[in-house]
C-alpha cells in the first residue's frame, strides 16, 4: 500500500525526530487536517516548541515505547538504522516512511506545487516566493528549509491550493514530490558522494522537470541548460542577465557596494523596477526566479514587487545576529565553494575594515573533493578561521582534516570548536570587522558564544 492511500485510512501518526526542520511543517500540516500526532527528539529546539506549541506531545529521548499505538511511523533521513523506536515499528508491523516519502504525499494534496530545486539557492528562493506569495494574499502552505521572518518559522498551513516547497536534491528526494511548477536554479557538482558523476545528476534534475507542467529555470546556467536539452511538452520558462531569456535583469546597479537594484522585463517588456534588500549580485538571479514563479502563481507586478523588496532573507542566509560597537556577526548557510564565494564577494562590498571568514567544513568527501576550491574562496577574506570538519553522516575514510585546508589558505588558524573559536575571535576582532560564520553544520553555535563574550563585557 503507499503512503497516499494508507494517509486515507490512519489517524495516528508517530515522528521520530519530529524537531527536525523538515518534519515540524510537515507535522504541522497533518496536524491541520486532524491527524492525531505524536512525536520524539533528542535535542530542544524552536522548531520543537513550535510543535509543542501546537498541542502536539512530544517524548525527549528515542525509546521503543514511544510506537506504541500508531498507525504508521515517519522518520528524518538523518536516523541511523539500529534507531530503538524505527526498530520497534518494524518489528510491530507499524508501516514506516522516510520523511521525503511523506512530503511527497503532502505535496499531492495540493492542486498547484511550486518546487524549488537547485545546487545553491533553494532557501533563500523559496522564502523569497512564500513571502511574495503571502504579501500578495495568495495564502500558500509551505514547507521552507530556514526560517522565514515575515512568520517565523520555516513552513506554514494556508487555505489555499497553492504549495511551496523546498526540493532537496540529496539522495534524490527530490524525485518523491509532484511538482506542478518546477523551480531549477543552477546545478553544480555537490552531493557527488551520491551522484558520482555530473551526467548522473542532471539525469535527476531533468527527471523532476519532467514531473512539472511548467519549468521554469536559469537560462544562463550551462549545466541547467544541458540538463534540460530534450525536454517536450512543457511550459518552459527562463530566466538570467543574458538576452534570450523570458525574464531579464537589465540596469543593474548597487546600493551601498552589494544590494542590488534592477529593471526587470518579460519578454523585452518593462515588468518592474526592483531593489533588493538581500546583499550579493546572485540574489539578482534569485529574484528572478521569483519574479518568475510567483507570477505562475497569479501575483501581478506591483504585488510581486512589493513582496520581494520586503524580503530581507532567510535565516542563516547572511543573518546578522549582533551589531554594537563597530562590530557585526553574521551567520550563513553557505558550505559549497561556489556558495562561500557568492557570500564573500558581497561581504568584501560592505563598509568594513576587514572581513573575517569563520568556517566548519561539512562531510569528509565534500572537504577532500572540493578542498583546492574551498581554500582559493577562503582566501579572499581577510582572515580566515577553520573548525575541525564535521562528519555528520560519514566516517572519515579518505583521511582528510581541517589541518590540510589550513595549510593552503595563506594565515588560517585552526580553533576547537565551538569555545576555541569564540575565544580567539574575541582576543582578534576589532572595531570596524564583521564576522561571518559559515557552513551547514552548527558554526553558528560560535557565534552565539562570541555575542555572549560580548553581552557580558557590557
């Protein structure tokens, strides 16, 4: 039986990992529809007290009991396979679902799916159309991989049958969903311990464009290019600075060295005049793509205008957390050269005297097969801090540490993490610095120890 006719039949749901930020909106939405829910984690978090919150009970700590009495098991990717509750529900006979199995389902509820893929991108676009859509009063449900400000969380229930969501490529998960509109931003070689080759992975990304009625995608982007070609029967749209595409960016200037401001055109036509609020020239494609998008969506130009100048990010997409005394830290995403780069670039725009690049490496086989890349975009900032490589769901087989990076960025320190680094950054930073944490770990947990540092000097 799949997932979409046993959601017809059961009422009791239980989530292990229910805090994760991919399952607490999913939660969210079942929970909407009546479904009786109830959940695990091991860590507290805001996403789990915005489960709480919702009347949802919630066990600390993975226990074999906690199955008892649902009807069907959903579990985060991120679950190891010995898990004592995910092996009580298989030996109880409880019907079991990898949480992309589960999106899938959602996504199928709604008449209009807007999916969001792409190497780099993905969040900030995604928040970036749910905000447009909601300023609009489109009233879309969501599912976003940050926080989106405007409600702070990172999904929503609307009344609408408009979805938004974030489609993650890795492992391709992406292939569960069932699109109306697919979103593709770019394609770049990350996930490679999964996808192998390039060729394999424009294989994915044209199988879920085929999934869409409408394809909507960065014509200046080779490999997106490449990986459409033979495409038929479909509403293809593109987007990009380069003349040919159906949405163009023309004009282009920048505030204060690194905010953007544009005239966009459709099809040659002027459609409308934008200013960013989010920093670096890539978020002119990333407007785009919502301009694009939400457009699919029924937005007019005015309304698509207004919602994307009121976008001021997502979180952990250059957020700032702390500005006193002529100093800023900010926290991003970013773990892929390409997406560091993009960062950098527009913090070295900025007004200040020196830009400090604090980075935790994430997997083993990314850092090995990308590190000549990350230490060439690591050395443009003016100071460069390394964490030992989180591993996340890895052994380290391929022999590769922090140390070999830093040996290759020309002044890098290496700290422990995270206490190691908020010292050294507090003994180090001076008036006039901003301090960026990046990567898709915990790094930001340095940050928050060095604003700390700081609150208690006051």
């Amino acid at each position: 039986m799949t997932i979409d006719e046993l959601l017809k039949q059961v009422k009791r749901i239980h989530f292990i990992g229910i805090g994760g930020s991919g399952m607490c909106p999913l939660a969210e939405i079942l929970h909407s529809e009546g479904y009786e829910l109830s959940g695990s984690d091991n860590n507290p978090s805001e996403t789990l007290d915005r489960v709480k919150a919702l009347g949802i009970p919630v066990v600390m700590g993975q226990k074999a009991e906690n199955v008892d009495g649902a009807e069907m098991v959903v579990y985060t990717a991120a679950l190891l396979p010995d898990n004592p509750e995910l092996v009580a529900a298989q030996e109880k006979g409880i019907p079991t679902f990898e949480r992309a199995k589960l999106f899938g389902a959602i996504c199928r509820r709604y008449g209009r799916c807007i999916g969001v893929c792409g190497t780099h991108g993905k969040t900030t676009v995604t928040a970036m159309c749910v905000n447009t859509a909601m300023t609009a009063g489109l009233d879309p449900s969501a599912v976003i991989g940050g926080k989106l400000p405007m409600i702070n969380a990172n999904g929503r229930v609307g009344e609408s049958d408009l979805f938004i969501c974030e489609a993650c490529e890795f492992k391709d998960h992406f292939l569960e969903l069932s699109p109306t509109c697919a979103v593709i931003l770019n394609i770049d070689n990350d996930h490679m311990e999964y996808f192998k080759t390039m060729d394999n992975m424009k294989r994915s990304y044209y199988k879920f464009a085929s999934m869409a009625d409408t394809v909507i995608y960065n014509g200046d982007d080779e490999n997106t290019v490449d990986a459409l070609r033979g495409l038929e029967g479909k509403t293809m749209i593109s987007y990009g600075l380069c003349a040919g595409n159906d949405w163009r960016a023309v004009n282009v200037g920048m505030r204060r060295g690194a905010f953007a401001k544009f005239d966009v055109l459709y099809r040659g036509e002027l459609f409308a005049r934008l200013s960013l609020n989010v920093p670096g020239r890539h978020n002119i494609y990333n407007a785009l793509a919502c301009c694009a998008a939400i457009s699919y969506a029924g937005a007019d130009a005015e309304q698509i205008r207004e919602g994307i100048e009121s976008f001021k990010g997502a979180g952990r997409r250059f957020e700032f957390l702390y500005e006193k005394n002529g100093i800023a830290v900010a926290d991003d995403y970013a773990h892929h050269p390409t997406e560091l780069e993009a960062t950098l670039d527009a913090a070295l725009k900025m007004d200040y005297k020196r830009v400090w690049a604090v980075f935790q490496p994430f997997t083993f086989s990314r850092t090995q097969m990308l590190m000549d890349e990350f230490a060439r975009v690591l050395s443009k900032a003016d100071r460069c801090v390394l964490t030992p490589i989180m591993g996340s769901r890895e052994v380290n087989t391929f022999g590769v540490t922090s140390e070999q990076l830093q040996a290759k960025i020309p002044g890098a320190v290496l700290c422990d993490f995270p206490d190691g680094v908020a010292d050294y950054l507090y003994e180090n930073v001076k008036s006039g610095d901003l301090v960026l944490t990046m990567g898709c770990g915990d790094v930001y947990k340095a940050a928050k120890k060095l604003i700390k540092k700081y609150e208690s000097a006051q």
